[in-house]
C-alpha cells in the first residue's frame, strides 16, 4: 500500500512538472512574437497636423481719428454667448514614430498649441520696444503719448505672459528676416492702422530709416483731392524684401459711390462683398490681418452717407438692418469669403482680430465719458477664459482656416493705457477711451500675431 502511494504522489509530481514546462514553452513563444496579432498592435502613423479713407467722416476730438456712437460689443456678445457655448482651443498633435520591435519606446505626450488668449500681463523694465519720443517717422503724434503732457509712463512696463507657454521675444532683425520676401497687410479700422504703425516702430526700433521705400503707389494709395490722407500706407525694408502695409476698411464691406460724378454721393455698403483692395491685392499678401467693430453705429452710417445692400440692392431684410446684425453678418461674410480663397494662395495666412475693448466711464464720448485711471491693472492682471469675449469674432472664424488674433479680454484689463484727455495742444475736450498710447497695448497685438507666425 505504501509502496503505491507512493508512486501515485510521484507520478502527480511529473504532471506539474511538465504542466510548467508547457507554460514556460507557451510564454516564451508568447515574447517572441508567435501568438499576437501585429496588424493589431501596430501603432496607427500620427497625422502631423499644425494649427483712412478721408472722404468719409470722421467724428472725433482729435484731426487724426475716429469715436464711435456706442460700444458694439456688450450687446452681440451677449447674444452670441446664448447661442454658442465655449470651446476649448484647438490641440496640436505633435506626430511620431514608434518602433514595435523595442517595447521601451515610450511616445511623447500630446502637446497642445499656446493659448495666447489666457495669461496675465507682468512687469517688465526692458519695455518698450521702442521710444514714443524717437519713432517720428511712423506713428502719428496724436497717438504718441510722450509727446504729450502726460506725465506717468508705468503703462509702458508690461508685457503679455501666456498661461502655460513662453511667447518669443520680439526681435526686430530676427522677424524680418522670417518675413523675407512677404508682405504683411492691415486691412480695418483706425485700431488696425493703430497696429501697423505699431509694427513699423517695432521693427525699425522706433529709429529713423532713410533706406525704407514709400511704396504705397503700387497699392493705389495716393492723396485724393480734398482728402486729409490717403486710405493706406506701405512700406519696404529693401535689406529682406519684406512689405508692410495698411488699408482703411474700417467695416470691411466694399463701398461703392452711388453717383461717382457726384462728390457727395452716398455709397452702397455691400454687407456681402469684401473690399475691393483685398479681391485685388489678395494675392500679393502673406500675412493679412482683419479687423473691424467700433463704425458700427447709426451716426458713422449717417455721416458718411452709407446704405446697407445686399445682393447688389438696398437691404431690405430688417432682422439684417439691425446694426449688431449687420455687423455679425458681415464679419461672417468675410471670414467665409477668405476661407473660400485660401486654397487658392497657399502662401496666404490670415488672422481676424478680435475687437478692442472701449474704456469709457461714467457715460459715453459724447456726454462725459472718461478713463482718468493711470493705475496699472487695477482691475486685475490675469485673464483664464475658455471662449473669447467677441463672440462674434469667435464664431465668424470656428470652423474656417482663419485664426482668431484674440486681445479683447487681455486688453480690456488695461484701461489706464488709452490715449484719456491727454493731447499735443493740452486742449480739454472729449477723452479718447478707445485708442491706445503708443508704445502700449497695441504693440502685445503684434507680438502674438509674431509668435503666431
């Protein structure tokens, strides 16, 4: 009896066994690769992907520019943000490549792109980028504050920092070069004129440049009889080739004379159409920047003599007529127009900048409005969103190839930056609490349009 059992214990003892050394054989070959499936495991290729015109009326206190009737913004945005839900910025998948025979491969993380449009505004002594006192040649003395009897000067001390990304330094030489044989183009109102000059000190340091060329006349810009100014400006750094340029469309529609032979003729504002200087130049640019918003109102309208049309006839389709209506329909319009044309420029890149925030307190421009503070971010210095404050901008670009160029809610935190009562004359009158002291505000515009670029 013993001597069987004992056998029977042995013979248990050989089936583990060879029970182990069938599962050591099984996961061996299961390592070497026998028993998977590779059309499974083989990791999917990643898709690199990466995201003026002076024959129109002016009303305003100082000769230079404009004031609007009434701030645009609270009241489309307010509209839009019921109709819209916030979205998150796009993500950037940075591609890669994995090599299935070394199972310690590890892919990178995913990387989203810069939101430029969060962060917060930090002291910084090296500003500005230039000198309100030197940069003549460009920027217009109504806008230079230094000249002016303006006295504190801290609004020039700051620069953007995004939340969660390091924006480049602006570098004058380095830029050019980047923009090598290209044209940079502001097309809108008296803030994108404001954004050009903007660029033209950063890029010369402010310093006076006899070598660049006047080349406004290939562009059409020259002095129309009785007009103030010509409706643009352009300029070329002949050492790079590099172009830049200014058009007044302060609506971005086309305006056309009603009665060319008629010196006081209304025009017809196509609410459909882009300007004519973009059908015509477009082209010819590689980097386009849009803006539009503060001419929306029933006194610029009324002024300058423009009619609403649509499909080539007077606008009869009151839900349009509506000013903030036509303003969303036309910002639509453009923004679908350019995305149509883009396949055909490739080298096109194009931005729509969102609206600049007024700072007008205790009333309006017109009935005592002021912005007295010289408080830096006295309000605040940081900005966490996830949607833009001009919806309207928001939802014109969502879905097109057109970047949104979003300063409004960065720059609504910097009222103490506007022009204010501050002038050449030291005349009281009516506070400019819409354009900005240059060097300011405008010029952060323009480093994240470069750091965009």
């Amino acid at each position: 009896m013993r001597l069987g059992s004992i056998n029977g214990l042995r013979l248990k003892q050989l089936k583990l066994v060879i029970l182990a050394f069938f599962m050591l054989f099984l996961l061996w070959k299961w390592e070497k690769g026998t028993y998977y499936d590779s059309e499974i495991l083989q990791p999917d290729p990643l898709v690199l992907t990466h995201p003026a015109n002076s024959k129109f009326a002016d009303q305003h206190t100082s000769s230079e520019e404009d004031f609007p009737s009434a701030d645009p913004l609270p009241q489309s945005v307010g509209k839009v943000e019921r109709q819209v839900t916030g979205a998150p910025p796009p993500l950037s998948t940075i591609g890669y490549s994995v090599d299935v025979s070394d199972g310690n491969e590890v892919p990178p993380p995913e990387k989203k792109e810069c939101n430029y449009r969060n962060g917060k505004w930090v002291s910084d002594n090296r500003r500005p980028l230039y000198s309100g006192f030197g940069c003549k040649q460009w920027l217009s003395e109504s806008w230079s504050c230094r000249l002016t009897q303006r006295t504190d000067f801290a609004y020039e001390k700051f620069r953007w920092q995004p939340e969660a990304c390091e924006m480049p330094e602006f570098e004058a030489s380095q830029f050019l070069r980047r923009m090598q044989d290209k044209t940079i183009a502001y097309v809108g109102d008296s803030l994108g004129r404001q954004m050009f000059q903007s660029m033209m000190c950063m890029v010369t340091g402010g310093k006076q440049r006899p070598d660049v060329e006047d080349v406004g006349a290939e562009y059409g810009f020259v002095l129309a009889p009785g007009a103030k100014r010509p409706d643009g400006w352009a300029y070329r750094f002949p050492s790079t080739n590099t172009t830049i340029l200014y058009h007044w469309s302060s609506t971005l529609c086309d305006l056309e004379p009603l009665n060319p032979a008629d010196r006081a003729t209304s025009y017809a504002m196509h609410l459909d159409r882009p300007p004519a200087f973009l059908k015509n130049n477009l082209h010819r640019f590689h980097v386009l920047v849009l803006n539009t918003g503060h001419h929306w109102n029933r006194g610029k309208l009324r002024a300058n003599k423009w009619e609403m049309y649509l499909d080539g006839a007077p606008n009869n389709n009151r839900n349009i007529a509506v000013i903030w209506k036509a303003k969303n329909f036309t910002i639509h319009s453009i923004v679908k127009w350019m995305d149509a044309q883009l396949p055909h420029h490739p080298q096109l890149k194009v931005f729509y900048r969102s609206i600049s925030p007024r700072h007008f307190f205790n009333g309006d421009w017109n009935t005592g409005g002021s912005c007295d503070n010289t408080n830096p971010l006295a309000k605040g210095s940081g900005i966490h969103l996830n949607h833009s404050e001009d919806g309207d901008a928001e939802g014109a670009v969502r879905g097109t190839r057109i970047k949104l160029l979003d300063v409004t809610a960065l720059s609504r935190l910097r009222d103490e930056g506007h022009i204010s009562w501050y002038s050449i004359k030291a005349t009281p009158g009516v506070q400019d609490c819409l354009h900005w002291c240059l060097p300011g505000v405008s010029d952060t515009w323009n480093e994240i349009l470069a750091a965009q670029l």
